[in-house]
C-alpha cells in the first residue's frame, strides 16, 4: 500500500524544478565597420579562407611550416588531450541517465562455534561447519524526476563543445604566432641585406676618403668619422642577425621541434599583404572560437543552476538486489536458491543550514559572470578587428610615403658625394646622407614586414574562417550501447 502511493506521489507531483531555459546572450553588435574602403564585406561568406587559412599568403616555405606545427605543436598536443578529457568526462556524467547494475560473486567455508549466543532460540547451538556460495546482483537508479541528472549533462555537452572550440582557439593561435614569427623573420633577412649592402657602400667611402687623406685632399677627421659610421652598421647588423636566431629559435619551437634541430633559409620580404575579406561584426561572433568558448561556457552556467536548483527537492532513488545463495554449489541455480528484493526511496531535503539555496545563488551568480565573460569577449573581438583594419589603412598610407623617402635619400646622397668631391661641402654631410639613406630604407622593411604581421592579426581577428556552425556536431548523446557499458 506504502509502495502503491509512493508511486502515485511521483506520477502525479508537478515538475516545477525545471532549470531556466537557455538563451544566448545578446551582444550590442555594430552595424558595420569603422574603418572605411578599401575594405569591403565578404559576400559570400564562402570567400573566407577555410582551416588553412595561412594559404591566402601564397607562401609554400610558410605552408610547410604550418603543416608541421599542426602535428607536432605541443600545445595543440595539450589542446587535443583536454578535448578528450571533456568527452570523458561528458560520457560519466550521462551514465547518471541509466541503471547501475552490479555483482559480487563469492565463495566461502565457515565453521559456526557451539558455544554461540541463540538470541533467545530453544535450540541448543551445535558446531557446524558449512559451506556458501553466492552471487548477488544490486540495481540502482536515480529516477531523473527534477531533472538533475539531464542538466548535469546538457552543462557537460556545452563544456566539451567549449573545450572543442578551445581546441580550434589554440590552433588558431599557434598558426598566426607561427606565420607572424615566420614574416618577422622574412624581414629581419631583408632588413639584414639592407644594412650589409650600406656596410659594403661604407667601405668604399672609407676607401676613398683613405686615399684622399693619404694624397692631402682629405683631413684625418674625415677618415674617423668614416669609421665611427662603418663600426655602427657592423653594430647594427650583429643585433639583427640576434633577432633573426631568436625568431629562427621560435619557428622551431612552435613546429615542436628543438632549436637546433631547424635552420630556417635566408630570403628577403617581398610579398605585399594579400587583399583579404571581410565579414559584418554580426557574422563574427559565429567565427571566433574564443567568443564560442565564453558562450559554451554560458550555457553550462545556466544548466548547472538547473543542477542547484533539483537540490531543493526529493531524490528518487530505485533500488533493488537479487542473485543466488546455496550451501551447494551445485543447487546454486535452483529455484529456491534464488532470491530477490525491491524498493523505492525519495530524500527530501528539510534543514541544511542554507546550504542548498546558497549553492542555487553561487550558481546564478557564475551565470551572470559567464554573460559578463562572453560580452567583454565580443567587446574585444569587435576591438581587435577595428584595430586591425585601421592599422593597415595606415601603414599601407605610410609605407607609400616611405617608399619616396628612400628614393629621395638615395638622390640626396648622390649629391652630398659629388659636392664633397667638389670640395663644396665637409664629409660631415656625406655621413649625414649616408645615414638617413640607411635609415630610411630599413623604416620601408619594417613598415613592410609591419604590414604583414597586421594582415596576420587580421586573420586572427576574424577567426581564421572558422565557423561555430561546427560545434553542433559535437556532444554526447545518450544511446543504449552506453547503457550496457561498464
């Protein structure tokens, strides 16, 4: 009878303990973009450059690289891992969804003491020695009425398609260090060959200047100053061949190999930066895998209130054993060697010190944390793009400029030359040209390689061409071949 009205309490309690129903969060998108044409929106998104994304610069020694640091890069090793540790993890969560059903075979030979109390028997105790033999099976299962164990598992699908779009974050962040390295030493080997051609350039004058001292033409100050210039750019280029090892060190790493295990070869920056596409702001909240992870990690906010908020009400559990037990082995599977039991329990929470209800507003409070986290990430993603666009506009501006600044410094060195030899004008003013010609023409490699490593940016900007779209392959999905599952 007991059992009889239990069960009507279940089938007819309300299930009002259900977890808030989930919404994405909503971001104040901008309707375009600040910075104005060249650029323009990418229509169809299709245009976006997909996975390999690096392939849009044309380069086949960058491609390589990238390849390798696909399946090397320990870090994307550690990404990867994490992935898998989340789907476990998804997978112990959802076996909540199904009975538990386990066995305890035993065997055992016991001698039971004459002397042992009767507890009130009339009988009197005799020394007996007798074997048992038992298997017993126990079933438990949780009956999901409030749904904690179903918001436990939509909390643990959204956080292992966090870890999935965290694995496309990692790799989306290891290919543009890669291929920003990759063109900072491209221009390092550019802005090398600018200084030893002004290195070479500078020997001659101190050639000359050397045999005009010697034939009276030339004081030896002359000569000093000539050699000060020379020992400077002799400075300047040990510094930048440092830079090109530590850049050459880091292009290994990145490919998960030992520094001394690669040697990148010397080749100047010539490429200019490709003409990339562009999305609406809208388009990129689905194309970031760090606003997917912040959103993810939203919607497991707002499961796990679900998961507190069943904390407040009865847990329904069914249990049950059964099995056999014999004093011989050989009876074991008759009939009357079996045995068996049922039940049903509920645990109703009534006094918990606060506990249950400051768990429900610990997880309100990670749910609001999580929207805040999520905003502040398209605020940035919005930010960077801007920052990137803008700073192409500029430095594409300024590296045209730079470009007749080279020029013009290389006329006014001409001059500067044929005026000293003329006698017009001190060798202080042919150092002063030979200078701004070499300074001017590194300030065009570095606007260069600048431009480059801001196209990268923007790249990574706008997510590499990933979509988010993808995620929703990703989760687990209760099944009945996990059911039956150890």
């Amino acid at each position: 009878m007991r059992l009889r009205f239990l069960c009507w309490l279940l089938l007819w309690t309300p299930v009002f303990a259900k977890g808030p129903t989930y919404e994405k969060p909503t971001v104040t998108t901008p309707q375009n973009w600040q910075t104005p044409a060249p650029w323009h929106e990418a229509l169809p998104l299709d245009s976006l450059p997909k996975g390999a994304w690096w392939e849009f610069f044309g380069d086949a020694e960058l491609n390589g690289y990238e390849q390798r640091a696909l399946k090397n890069n320990q870090s994307l090793q550690a990404a990867i891992a994490r992935l898998s540790e989340a789907r476990a993890s998804a997978r112990i969560t959802a076996a909540g969804l199904y009975p538990e059903l386990d066995a305890n075979a035993r065997a055992t030979r016991e001698r039971l003491a004459g002397n042992r109390p009767t507890n009130g028997a009339v009988v009197s105790p005799v020394v007996v020695t007798q074997n048992e033999f038992t298997i017993p099976f126990t079933l438990n299962y949780e009956v999901d009425l409030f749904g904690r164990v179903r918001h436990s598992v939509e909390a643990a699908n959204a956080s292992l398609q966090a870890s999935a779009a965290d694995l496309e974050n990692v790799r989306l962040l290891v290919s543009s260090e890669l291929a920003a390295d990759y063109f900072q030493l491209r221009e390092l080997d550019s802005e090398i060959a600018v200084v030893q051609k002004a290195i070479t350039y500078q020997q001659q004058g101190l050639t000359l200047v050397q045999n005009r001292h010697t034939g009276g033409a030339a004081s030896g100050l002359d000569v000093a100053q000539q050699q000060v210039v020379l020992d400077s750019s002799y400075t300047q280029l040990a510094l930048l061949q440092q830079q090109r090892v530590q850049f050459q060190h880091a292009l290994a790493m990145l490919q998960g190999m030992a520094p001394a295990e690669f040697v990148a070869p010397v080749r100047g920056l010539e490429t200019l930066p490709p003409a990339l596409p562009l999305i609406v702001p809208s388009e990129l909240l689905q194309r970031r895998p760090d606003i997917a992870i912040a959103e993810r990690d939203t919607a497991a906010a707002n499961a796990r209130i679900g998961v507190a908020k069943t904390a407040l009400y009865p847990s329904i559990t069914l249990g049950g054993s059964g099995g056999v037990d014999s004093q011989m082995i050989s009876k074991l599977f008759d009939a009357p060697s079996f045995f068996w039991s049922l039940g049903l329990s509920a645990l109703e929470p009534v006094i918990a010190g606060g506990r249950n209800r400051a768990q429900l507003e610990f997880a309100k409070a990670g749910y609001q944390e999580a929207v805040a986290n999520y905003r502040e990430t398209a605020l940035t993603a919005f930010q960077q793009v801007e920052d990137a666009l803008s700073g192409l506009t500029t430095l594409a501006a300024a590296y045209e400029s730079q470009k007749r600044a080279v020029v013009d410094s290389e006329k006014s060195l001409q001059l500067a030359n044929a005026r000293y030899t003329g006698g017009l004008v001190t060798y202080l003013d042919v150092i002063t040209a030979e200078e701004q010609a070499l300074s001017n023409e590194r300030e065009e490699t570095q606007l260069l390689g600048q431009r480059m490593t801001t196209s990268i940016l923007l790249m990574k900007a706008l997510g590499g061409g990933w979509d988010s779209a993808s995620l929703s392959a990703v989760g687990i999905k209760p099944s009945l071949g996990q059911a039956v599952q150890q």
